[in-house]
C-alpha cells in the first residue's frame, strides 16, 4: 500500500500516542489548524516522513520524531523554545 501524503480533517484536537507509529510510506503530513494536543511519541519511526507543518498553537510531547530518519523539514510552533531531542540534526 502506497500512503505517501496523509491528511487529518478538521475538527481533529488530538493526535495521541503513537498514532503514526511505523507509517513507514509516509512522507508528508497535513494537520489542520483544530489540532491543539499532540501526544508524546506520535510519529516515531516514520522512516519516509520527509515533512510536517505543526499547527501554532498546538501543544507538542516529547519523542514525536523518533525514528525519523529521513526528516528535512519540520515547522514547528513559534512558542516552542527547545527543539525536541528526538528531531533528527
């Protein structure tokens, strides 16, 4: 199954743990603006997740990109100060 661009419709608030986990094929990630939590550890080990868009004002755990090996780019919420461990350098 070929799922490289997954998109979550508004209305969404939460994106829980390990919700993406191992989405191997996944190469971009669209998340609507409703998204307000994510949850630690929600996309760990994405291989092919290659680029996500984090809503403003939304509200990250830790180890959200864990595995992510092939990352290039990553925009996060202004108000975050620390760059999560987990985003690959």
């Amino acid at each position: 199954m070929k799922t490289q661009a997954v998109s979550i419709p508004e209305g969404i608030e939460t994106i829980s743990t390990y919700s993406f986990n191992f989405c191997t094929k996944m190469e971009t990630l669209e998340l609507p603006q409703s998204v307000q939590v994510i949850k630690y550890s929600a996309f760990p080990n994405c291989y092919a997740l290659k680029s996500i868009r984090i809503p403003e004002h939304t509200t990250i755990g830790y180890g959200l990109f864990s595995g992510c090996t092939s990352l290039e780019e990553a925009v996060l919420p202004t108000h975050i100060r620390t760059l999560p461990a987990s985003l690959p350098r």
